[in-house]
C-alpha cells in the first residue's frame, strides 16, 4: 500500500472508531471523561497492539494527528449532541462507523503485516488485531459482549480482508496502482458486508445446550 493510501486510511479508521467509541459511550451515558477514555481506546488499542507484536512503538506514544483527530471526533460528537442532532439514529450510526474502522484498520494491519514480510497467517492476524482490538476492549469496558465474539460476521470481515491483502499482494506484483486499486475494492466490500449482516442478523452457527 502506498505511504498515501496507509495515511489516509489510518486517519479514516482513527475518526471512525473514536466515533463508534464516543457513540457506545454516550449510550451508557459516561461523563466526559469516560467518553475520551473510551473513544481514545477504542481508536488506538488496536493498531498499539499489532505495532508492538511487530517490535514497534505504538503509532499513538508519537503520531500527534492521531491524538488531534481522536479529540477532534469527541468534540465534534458532542457539539452534535448538544445542538439537538441526536435524533439521529444512534445504532446505525454505531454500525456504520464501526463498520468503517474495522475495514479501515484491517487494511492498515495487513498492509504493515506485509511491509515486514509476514506470511498469510501473520498478515491475517493482525488484520484481524488491528481491526478487533479497540472494538472488543470499548466493548468490555461498557460492560458488553464483544461484538466480534457474537455476531455480524466481524471478526470474518477481519480475516476475510487480511487473506484478500495477501492474495492482492501475490497477484498485483510490482504495480502499485493495481494494489493501490485492489485494496480500496477491498476497503468499501467489508464495509457493505458489515452493514448488510447487521442489516440481515448474519452470524456464525452459534452452539446451544441440549436444554434449551
């Protein structure tokens, strides 16, 4: 992926998640404080873990866009908020924004999974860290089930999007607008998928007792 593709992408998913975040927030009605907690986790604890899995130090301790943009969000949600635009549908907000960083950040795990020369599973796995991470922790710290352990196919886009980054990167070879290309297809199919299985109530089997 290009430095202006992964920066572009890094700063889409980064507004997405801190949205989704502040949204789970404000539905648990958190004070102020928890709300930047909670949005600040859920845009950074992701992409933190896979950099440190790769020796690196995590993005968030030195890139000060990302701080600006994760308290650029809050605000933003807020002024929303206090001007009256809450009528908005709360839970497709969620959704969608949600569904955006997981594609988004997917695409950032795999795309640096591959810049270090990983193989299919490595590129896989921290697709799916980059992507589930800030999710499932502002999700437990609110007291819910993470969505990636229950429904949605999202932990599946996760994968689905680090073995399609593979597959690309196998294929395109050395032309980068073919990769530059593949991936954006990549990035906008996972976000319709996410939304069509919320949409729909896709899921995986899920494994019930013999008593119910």
């Amino acid at each position: 992926m290009s430095r202006m593709w992964l920066t572009a992408f890094d700063m889409i998913g980064t507004v997405a998640f801190a949205y989704s975040g502040f949204v789970a927030g404000a539905r648990r009605q958190l004070d102020l404080l928890g709300l930047v907690i909670v949005a600040f986790l859920t845009a950074s604890a992701g992409g933190a873990l896979s950099q440190v899995l790769l020796g690196e130090v995590p993005h968030i301790l030195t890139n000060r866009r990302a701080t600006t943009l994760i308290f650029a969000t809050v605000i933003a949600g807020l002024v929303l908020h206090w001007t009256g635009i809450r009528r908005v549908d709360r839970r497709w907000t969620f959704v969608t924004a949600d569904a955006i960083g997981l594609a988004a950040f997917a695409l950032i795990g795999g795309s640096l999974a591959l810049e270090h020369g990983l193989g299919i599973f490595g590129v896989t796995l921290l697709a799916f860290l980059t992507a589930t991470g800030g999710g499932l922790l502002r999700d437990s710290l609110i007291g819910d089930v993470p969505v990636v352990l229950r429904s949605g196919f999202y932990g599946i886009i996760a994968v689905f999007v680090g073995l399609a980054l593979f597959a690309c990167d196998r294929l395109a070879g050395t032309s980068a607008w073919v990769a530059d290309l593949a991936q954006v297809v990549i990035f906008a199919a996972a976000v319709v998928v996410r939304l069509i299985a919320h949409a729909r109530g896709w899921s995986l089997p899920v494994l019930t007792s013999p008593d119910e």
